[in-house]
C-alpha cells in the first residue's frame, strides 16, 4: 500500500495533471453535444419497431443529415474546444487562438489538389487536430511572451488591438503548415495517425483494455477520480472509435469497434466506477444502521452511474478489504462484455448517449436498439451483487460490532 501511494499513485496523478491532456480532456468534451444531439436524429431514423424504415421513407434520409454534418465535423470541433482550452490556462485570448488553429486545421486537410478533404474533419482528422491545437497554441505564447507582435497606441480599442497583436503569430503558424503540406507535399494528418497508431492499436485490444481498467480503479482505490486522470490519453481514441461506428451503422455495415466511447460506462461500470451497483444493493438489506443507511442514500445516485457516496462513504478508499473487488469487478465484466460483442451475442456501441443514463436503458440505447444487450446490462449487476457480497458482509460484521458497542449496556434493545 504504501509503494502505491509514494510511487505509483503519484506517477498516474502527475500524467493525468498534464496541462496538455487537462486541455485535450477539456476540449474533447465540446463534441459532446454535437455527437449527442447527432444520435438522436439517428435513434429516431431506426427505431427497432418493424416496418419503421419503411414508414419513414425518403424521410429516414433527411433525418440522417444533421447525423453526417455533426459526426463529420468532430475533428475541426475538437481543434477549437482544444485550443480555446489551453489558451486560456496560459491567459492568452482565447477566440484568437481557436480561429488561428481552425485556419491551420483546414490547411493541414488539403488533398494533393489543393482541394479541402472534407473526410478528414471528422474522426479521422481527430488525433492532427489535437497536436495542431497544441503546436498552434505554443507558438502563439512564444511571440506574445516574447512580445514579437504589431504594436498600436494604447486609445486603440482592444478588438482591434487584438486582431493586429494575432497578425504575426498567425502568419507564420500558417506558413509552417503550409511549407509542410503544400511544397513539402507532406501529409500531415496521415503522420500524426500513424505515429498514434500503436496507442490506438493497444486500446482497440482486450490486455489494452484490461491495463486501462486496472489502472482507474487502483486511483479509485486512492480516492483520485481515475476516469479524469487518463481520459485525456484515452478520450480521442475512444470518440474516433465511436463516430467510426456510427458511421458503420448508419450505413448498414459491420460494426468494427468494441471499445468505443460508452463502453466503459455502460458495459463495465454498473452504478459507477467499480461496478458498484451490486455493494449498494447488498448495503440497502444490511443489518448494519450506517450501511443501510448509506444503501439507501446512494442507490439513486448510483443509477446515474454516480458512485462517490460509496466510494468515500463505505470508504473503499485505502481500504485493503475492498480493493480487491473494486479493481476484479469492473475488469471481469469488462472480459465477459468483451468476448458477448466478439461473437456477436450482443450489440456493439454504436450511438453516443449521456453516461448518467440508468442500466437497462442505456445499453439498450448505445447499441442502437440491441435487447440482448440490455438483458447483459441486468445480469452485471447480479454479476457484481455476487463479487461484492463476500466481501461486504466481512465488513458488515466489523461494523455491527462497533455499532454493538457504542449501545449502552442497560439500554432497551429495539428489533429492526
């Protein structure tokens, strides 16, 4: 315990601090409502009820518009969110530094032709948007920390101020994208894919996904908020993988991906991080007053997949006994869900939809309709009912000792 909370802990916190991945996680969560408000169009386009397709006709294509407008422009709404984001932790304006990074965003996507690829504004041009967001940001603060820019008199008024203060920094972030792509004929987006590609790759995969995982709930494990910490590495990938198979599924095609944006919610993390919906239950008919109390405080939140009255509540926190069933629960599912998806016994994620969905519905509605998987998403709670519950009842019976001895000996003893 102690080499986890001087070493590795530490480790973890620090990468997940990164200002950096801090405003790729930021960032990324401006796609959100695009993506989201996407996916209803597309649930109402195929509702499972026979015959609807068919009903809606010609109509079904035109619902499907706002789906490809806003799923194919994720990349160029990351560039913004991200940049604006990391504009703002170096207090530098921030609406300057997202137009710049828009103008080198579009630049980087041109075709041999000199022609806008728009393919490339969505979940494929996702990882150069980020690292063009970044540069683009970086050389903005060196010339204004260095305070190389046009200056005007100080009755200017700011707008102005600002737009001749950005001239310099934006002439030559677009000279350097444009040296590289258009008389280098360097393809810019392709060579940020490919450098990123293992880390894809790693998280596309079973033992990827199960690192991941273990990772999470040993920070849950320290009271640090493991999801935060690493969604700014894991974030751009899980969303490319997501788009790519709501692309996949809006054009009737296999589905390729099965670690996509709304797995870990909803295929691993019953009632919140550590698949905790089964301990809530299990508290809810515990003997002990302070644990059924907390049972009964944290089951609504924990529908929501809100589970930090449990976590800090039981506590789970440095707590040897429950560590072993925070960090098995979650990568067990994870394995069953993984393997019911590889051979088709369930639905894959497909749609984007709010992770406080309650079970049932959302996997249900994540995979587009799929009621297998929405049956899977009852049997993880009886799943993590069954982990827990051994573990739960050791700690049960520490409590209602202590709970025993603060009664006093001569007072009356009230049935439950």
């Amino acid at each position: 315990m102690k080499f986890l909370e001087s070493r590795v802990v530490p480790c973890l916190v620090k990468v997940g601090e990164n200002v950096i991945l801090v405003a790729v996680r930021n960032g990324i969560t401006l796609t959100l409502p695009f993506i989201i408000a996407g996916s209803v169009f597309l649930i109402i386009a195929n509702l499972p009820i026979p015959g609807w397709t068919e009903y809606l006709g010609t109509f079904g294509t035109a619902l499907n518009v706002p789906v490809i407008v806003t799923f194919g422009i994720i990349g160029l709404i990351a560039a913004i969110g991200i940049s604006y984001n990391l504009a703002k932790h170096y207090k530098l304006d921030g609406l300057t530094c997202s137009g710049i990074t828009v103008a080198v965003f579009l630049m980087a996507q041109l075709d041999d032709n000199y022609l806008l690829n728009v393919d490339n504004l969505g979940a494929s041009g996702l990882f150069s948007a980020i690292i063009l967001s970044v540069l683009t940001v970086y050389i903005i603060r060196f010339f204004i920390e260095h305070k190389i820019y046009i200056r005007l008199p100080e009755n200017v008024p700011p707008a102005v101020l600002q737009s001749f203060v950005s001239v310099i920094p934006a002439f030559v972030c677009l000279a350097l994208v444009w040296f590289v792509r258009v008389i280098l004929h360097f393809d810019i987006n392709a060579f940020f894919t490919l450098i990123l590609s293992p880390l894809v790759m790693g998280l596309g995969t079973l033992p990827g996904m199960l690192i991941l995982v273990f990772l999470i709930s040993l920070l849950w494990c320290c009271g640090i908020h493991g999801t935060n910490v690493l969604s700014g590495i894991t974030a751009p990938i899980f969303l490319k993988f997501i788009v790519e198979n709501t692309q996949a599924y809006l054009s009737h095609q296999p589905i390729p991906h099965i670690f996509a944006e709304g797995f870990y919610n909803f295929f691993i993390c019953t009632g919140g991080s550590g698949a905790t919906m089964g301990l809530v239950l299990a508290m809810m008919v515990s003997k002990s007053r302070y644990y059924k109390s907390l049972g009964r405080m944290a089951f609504a939140p924990s529908l929501f997949c809100i589970n930090e009255p449990v976590i800090f509540g039981v506590p789970m926190v440095f707590n040897p006994l429950m560590m072993l069933p925070l960090i098995v629960t979650p990568m067990l599912l994870c394995t069953m869900s993984y393997f019911l998806m590889e051979f088709n016994i369930i639905g894959r994620p497909v749609l984007q939809i709010p992770w406080t969905m309650p079970p049932f519905l959302n996997a249900y509605f994540a995979t587009g309709g799929n009621i297998p998987a929405a049956i899977w998403s009852g049997v993880m709670i009886i799943i993590s009912t069954i982990i827990y519950y051994p573990f739960f009842r050791l700690l049960e019976k520490k409590q209602l000792a202590a709970e025993l001895a603060e009664i006093p000996a001569n007072a009356p003893q009230v049935s439950a």
